[in-house]
C-alpha cells in the first residue's frame, strides 16, 4: 500500500485532537482580543473617567455605523460636567444626523449659565436646523442687529413726516434667545422688518420731523411698546436710534411733480380747444365758399331769367333800362357810403 494510505488509515489519538482545539480556541480567542483591542482603550478611558460604557455598547456602536469614540468623548465630557446623560440617548441623537458634541457643549454652556434646558430639547433645535451652541451663547450675552441690515443693500430706513421732510434712520436691536420659542420661532430677518416697519409708521405718523429730531428716543419707546418679538425666536431687550438725519424735501417735490403734471394736462386740453377751434374754422370757411357758390351760381341765373322774359314779352326794354339805372345808381350810392382807403 501507498505511504499516504497507511497515514490515512492511522487512528487520530484523542491528545491530538485536543491540541487541535486548543490551537483553534487561542486562534479565536486572538481574533476577538484583536477585534476587542479598538475598544479597550475607549472602554477604559469611560470607565476612569466615571463615564462607564460597556464592551458591548462599543460594539453594538461599530455595528450600527456609529463613531464610538464621538459618543465616549461627548459622555466623558457631559460626565465631568455633572449632566447625565446616557450613552444610548447620545446614540440615538446621532443616528438622527444630529451634532452630538454640539449639543453637548450647549448644554454645558447652559448648566453654567442656569439656564433651563433638557436633553431632549436641544436636540430637538439642532435638529430643527439651528445652531443649538450659539442659541445658548445668545441667551448669555445679548446681540446686536443692526437695522436695517448691510445684506439689504441699504444703510438707512427712510420714512417722510407729515409735514413732507424725509428722515433717515438708523437702528440697533439688541436681542436675546428664547429657546422655549426657538422651535418654529421666526429668524433674526423678521425683527428686522418688524423694526423698520415699526420706524417708518412712527416717523410718519409725527406731526412735524423736528420733533422726531428732538426726540429721537420717542422712536425707540413706541416700536419697543409694539411688542415685536412676538413669535419670534428671540425677546426684544432694547432698540436704540444710532442715527438720524434729514433727508430730501419729499412734501415739495411731490407738490412740484403734481404742479408739473397739471402744467402738461392744461396744456393738453388747451391744445385740443385750440384744434377743435381750427377744425371749426376750416368748417365754417368750406361753408362760406359753399355759400359763395351757390350765390354766383344763382347770379349766374339772373341774366338768363332777363333774357327770358325779353323773349316773352313780359319786359319791356324801357323797363330793362329802367332796371340797369337802378343797378348803377345803387352802385355809386354804395361806392359812396364806403370809405376811401388810406383816409
């Protein structure tokens, strides 16, 4: 028999296979400590730092697609904060897309300030789009916008009294977040308008601009009573006139312009009587050379009527003769009565 046949055909003593397992149960048990060792040290870095996470939390993390050293380091540092927060919520933020170590510093950054918010709140704003962090840091300290904003294209909000004199205003806002509003609550570009809505009716409705120049506080005061932080992400602490100049004459360009379009429909209706008076006269001379016509038209018939009745013997030529001394005798009458010319 072949070699290879008599080892085949040799019994496999029991010692054999019991180094056969061992050498496979150290083979796994090496793969699971090298596969475990991208966890120890993050496991041992919670569990020093009284931020314990467990083994299989790391691995249920990797599993899920979810960075375990973003969420051991957050929890570490909300820990040492004294804010408790679970491993499993940091998952389940991240998981949704949100910004895990953001939320965490704003809610640190709250702590600090005494300001009231929960977990489950920021993670709702940072959710909603909002800059959770910077929301908290609003609340601390106020902010300053200006009004009307440099985006807008315009330095100043215009607004005309009642007396025709434009005014030029500048405004400055300063606001603080409302994070019980900032869901769903309106956006710094709604205050803007707001107050420059507010400007522009309170300057138009002054009597005279010299008195808004006098008093440009007055301004302030009536905007600030209109409450317009309502619905908005933010609450109002104060809005102060930076400037205020005098612009144009409004009132009298408005009069100039009016004055100027009466001149040009005056001038439009004078025009059209003066056309319509044209058009009568050329009426009324194609009816005067009508006339004209028909006067030598029946001229034009006397001298065949006279023929006539010499014909038919009803005139006589005496009383022809007659008739022609008559005609002259008027003619020098009327040659007479007329003035000579150059008298």
């Amino acid at each position: 028999m072949p070699a290879g046949s008599l080892l085949l055909a040799q019994p496999v003593s029991p010692r054999n296979l019991l180094w056969v397992g061992v050498v496979i149960a150290a083979i796994i048990v090496l793969a699971v400590l090298v596969f475990l060792s991208r966890f120890i040290g993050l496991y041992i870095q919670a569990a020093v730092s009284n931020a314990r996470v467990s083994l299989g939390s790391l691995v249920g993390m990797w599993l899920r697609k979810v960075n375990p050293r973003t969420i051991v380091l957050s929890r570490i540092q909300a820990a040492k904060a004294g804010i408790d927060v679970s491993a499993n919520q940091m998952e389940t933020h991240y998981l949704a897309r949100g910004d895990v170590p953001r939320v965490v510093n704003a809610l640190i950054a709250a702590d600090r300030a005494k300001i009231d918010l929960d977990w489950n709140t920021a993670c709702a704003i940072d959710l909603a789009g909002r800059d959770i962090l910077e929301a908290v840091q609003t609340s601390v300290n106020p902010k300053v916008i200006d009004c009307p904003s440099g985006d807008t294209g315009r330095s100043t909000i215009d607004a005309v009294a009642q007396d025709g004199i434009q005014l030029r205003a500048r405004a400055r806002v300063t606001v603080r977040a409302n994070l019980a509003r900032l869901i769903g609550g309106a956006t710094e570009e709604t205050i803007i308008a707001r107050v420059g809505e507010g400007i522009v009716t309170t300057i138009g409705s002054a009597q005279d601009h010299k008195a808004v120049l006098e008093n440009p506080d007055s301004i302030s005061k009536v905007v600030l009573g209109k409450g317009l932080d309502s619905g908005t992400a933010f609450t109002i602490l104060s809005i102060d006139i930076a400037d205020i100049d005098v612009g144009d004459n409004i009132g009298a360009k408005l009069q100039a312009d009016q004055a100027e379009s009466d001149k040009r429909r005056y001038q439009a209706e004078a025009e059209q009587r003066r056309a319509m008076a044209v058009a009568l006269e050329q009426e009324n001379r194609a009816d005067i050379e009508k006339n004209q016509a028909l006067v030598t038209l029946a001229q034009a018939e006397v001298p065949k009527a006279l023929a006539e009745l010499l014909r038919s013997g009803n005139m006589g030529i005496m009383d022809y003769y007659k008739m022609q001394n008559v005609i002259a005798d008027t003619d020098m009458r009327e040659s007479i009565s007329k003035p000579t010319e150059g008298a």
